[in-house]
C-alpha cells in the first residue's frame, strides 16, 4: 500500500441510502416525479418508463451509486447520471451508496469494482440457490480498503477509468445508431417494400436512379402474401451454410479465442476469452470466420447474437452458425436473423424447462422474401459500412475494457500512481 492510503472500511466511503418511495403512490404518480426511468439490476440499466415499478422502491439520490447485491458473482455496479434531488427509484435488490464527505463518487464506483472486494463479497455471499445468491449491506460495508489520503488522487483515479468507460459508453451509442439505420433500412426494403410501392404509385424511391432501377414496380402473390413481382418465398437454408466448420481437440488451435453465449449481446461482441488448447471449454467447438453471423439458441430471447468481423475466433456450440453462401449475402443473413420478430419467435419456440432452446434448423428455417442478387448486393454496399463501423468499435471498446481492467486494482492499490497511468495509456494512443 502506498504510505499516503489508509486502510479503511467500504462503509467510511460510503453510507447506505435507505429512503423508500411512499406504497399509496401510484406508478403513474411516482414517474411524473422522476427524471429518468427506474433501475432494475437484472437489465441494462435504463428500464422503459410505464414498466411495472412494484419492486422500485428506493429513492437514489443525485450522487448515489447503485450496487447490485444479487449475485455478486456478476458485478454490476452502475453510476447513474441524475440532475436532480430525486431523479431515479432503484430495485430493492441494489445497495444505494451514497459518498461520505471527502470522497469522490467516480472513485467510489470503481472502488467497488476492485477484485478485492469482489472476491471478499463473493466469500460473504448467501442464498439457498445460485440464482438467489447476495450479500447483507452489512457484510459489503465492512470490507477493508486501501484508500488515498487526498480528494484529489481520488478524483484523478476515477477521471482516468472513468474516460476509458465513457469512450467504451459513447462507442455504445455510435453502434446503436449505425444498426438502428441498418435495421430500419432493411425493414424498409425487405419488409415494407418502400422503394416497390414508391415505383408503383408513381412516386420517387428516394434512391439513386441506378438503385431504383433494380426494384420491380408490382407485387405478386406468394405464399408469405404480396411480395414484389420477381422476388421469392424462401428461407435462410437457401442462403446459407450451417455450422460448416468445427474444432476436434486434434485440429484445436494452440490458443483458443472463444466466444460464449454471454459474450455476444444483442448484436456486439462484448469480450473474446483466450484460452490455452489443454483449457478450452469443451463447448469451444463452432470455428468463426470473418462474415458469420452467430444466433443463440439456448434461451434466445436473451439476444446472444452478433455479426462475426474477425477470423480467428471459436463459438460455443450453443450458437447456430450461419455462413453466407456470397459475401453478398453477409448483411442481409444477419438482419433477417436478429431481426427484433425473429428473435421473439425463436424465444416463443424454444423448450427445454430449465433452459430452453431450439435446434440449429430452427434458425435457419426462417422465412424471408428473397430479393434479386443485385438488389442483395446493393443493400450490402450502403449497409456494410455500418456493420463494420460497429465491428470497429466494439474492438476498440474490448481493448479499452482490457485496459480499464488492468489499471483498475493497480489504481486502487496505489502499487500503479495517477501520473504513471496516464503515460500507460498514452503509449497505446488513447
């Protein structure tokens, strides 16, 4: 421990914030209050505003952070951005901390994502079931940390992890754009059928003349109902091979970069685990290549999918691996896969009691109206750049990750100090 830190406990940092929301409110009541939606700490963060609030029961003040007491196994401590005395209601299964005098909330957070206090909570957990396993406040409270004497380290500490966390988070948003376009214009045009019925009421597509001269101007009858006039009924099966590639412990690379179900998340490659060949699960089996698109079929409603960019990579074998007949063919077997009704049938589909899944042609016999090759490659050249836009910053968010979690423990131990930090990550040009 550096000579400037003491040793001190998580509950001379912080206070636990015990003020609850008054039961005779109604929900409606209760948001006209709140600046911004609850907090329920089995989701992202930002839960719908008109969801149902009956376990939203704490207040979180404005400099309050929300630390997740169920299973602790899988931190979850979240830094809410709040501009109000009274601006979020938190799930009773968080802690609401809230800094002593002296103490920076940034820093706080990150304190409570030190692995040593992660491990020391995971040796307090309790719970008759893994999936009700938490801590007592009191047991999280008492955890022994290093802390720096000056406010101002404190501050320095959380402004350098902070930044690597708001680049990862403005990466986040930049991709929700990028697919969110991606999406709308397959809807669009595969769905819609926007630029057909722009041709046969007479009226501009809105596209380049070459474009619009690829798209029929009447529709025909198909066993999946109008469709444009030439297009057909399919499903991806015709557009794709499945699971063609896959790993024996005789063929295994040396270092297995593997993807699990938790690591792709609702189109992004969150994190890839290396492996040594002797260590690898034994799911580690799907070979990725650059193009593949990989749907979850182990409760698939939890979206595990994701576009693959990178070779190299091993899936586990509760992906269905989907690999594009044509490079053509990438972006659109990817939205057709993941689209938001796709993913919902596949999870109103799925059986199995304690984890229910489908089977891999059960993804691929997804209907889809089938364009024309040229109308394919087309809708590739104005989406690609997107998708790989979204590729590239997820790559750049799991190196800052890496990052984040290499400078974490050393920060918060003084054994790394503020000024040797930031020459760490100017040296990888951040």
């Amino acid at each position: 421990m550096a000579s400037s830190w003491a040793s001190k406990q998580l509950g001379d940092l912080a206070e636990l914030h015990k003020e609850q929301l008054d039961p005779r409110d109604s929900p409606d009541k209760l948001f006209q209050h709140f600046s911004i939606p609850a907090f329920d700490s089995s989701h992202a963060p930002a839960i719908e505003f008109g969801r149902s609030i009956q376990s939203q029961k704490f207040v979180v003040p404005a400099n309050a952070i929300l630390f997740s007491k169920l299973n602790p196994r899988i931190p979850r401590v979240w830094e809410p951005t709040v501009s109000s005395e009274l601006s979020a209601i938190a799930s009773t299964e968080f802690l609401v901390l809230v800094p002593r005098d002296g103490v920076d909330r940034r820093y706080l957070k990150y304190v409570c994502l030190a692995p040593s206090v992660l491990s020391n909570m995971k040796e307090r957990v309790g719970g008759t079931s893994a999936s009700h396993q938490r801590v007592r406040p009191q047991d999280v409270l008492s955890i022994q940390v290093d802390v720096p004497d000056s406010l101002a380290e404190q501050k320095a500490i959380g402004h350098i992890l902070g930044t690597l966390d708001d680049k990862i988070e403005l990466n986040h948003r930049m991709n929700e754009t990028l697919e969110s376009m991606a999406r709308t214009l397959f809807r669009s045009w595969f769905a819609d059928f926007d630029p057909v019925h722009a041709k046969a009421e007479g009226r501009s597509s809105g596209l380049s003349a070459a474009v619009d001269a690829l798209f029929p101007s009447s529709f025909q009858e198909s066993e999946l109902g109008h469709v444009p006039d030439g297009w057909s009924s399919a499903t991806l099966a015709e557009l794709v091979r499945l699971n063609s590639e896959t790993w024996s412990r005789a063929t295994y690379p040396e270092v297995v970069n593997y993807v699990d179900l938790s690591n792709a998340k609702w189109g992004h490659l969150e994190s890839i685990v290396s492996y040594e060949k002797a260590d690898a699960p034994s799911r580690a089996q799907r070979v990725l290549r650059r193009g593949d698109s990989i749907v979850g079929m182990v409760r698939p409603g939890n979206g595990s999918y994701a576009l693959v960019a990178d070779d190299g990579l091993t899936g586990s074998t509760g992906f269905a691996v989907l690999r594009p007949h044509k490079k053509t063919y990438r972006d659109f077997v990817y939205l057709a896969a993941t689209n938001p009704e796709n993913i919902d049938r596949l999870a109103h589909l799925a059986d199995g009691g304690a984890y229910p899944a489908v089977l891999p042609n059960t993804v691929i016999a997804t209907h889809i109206v089938c364009p024309s090759d040229a109308v394919m490659s087309s809708f590739s050249r104005l989406v690609a750049p997107m998708l790989d836009r979204v590729a590239a910053c997820d790559r750049e968010s799991r190196t800052l990750a890496s990052i984040r979690d290499t400078l974490l423990p050393k920060l918060l131990s003084g054994e790394l100090r503020v000024k040797e930090a930031k020459h760490f990550t100017q040296e990888r040009a951040l």
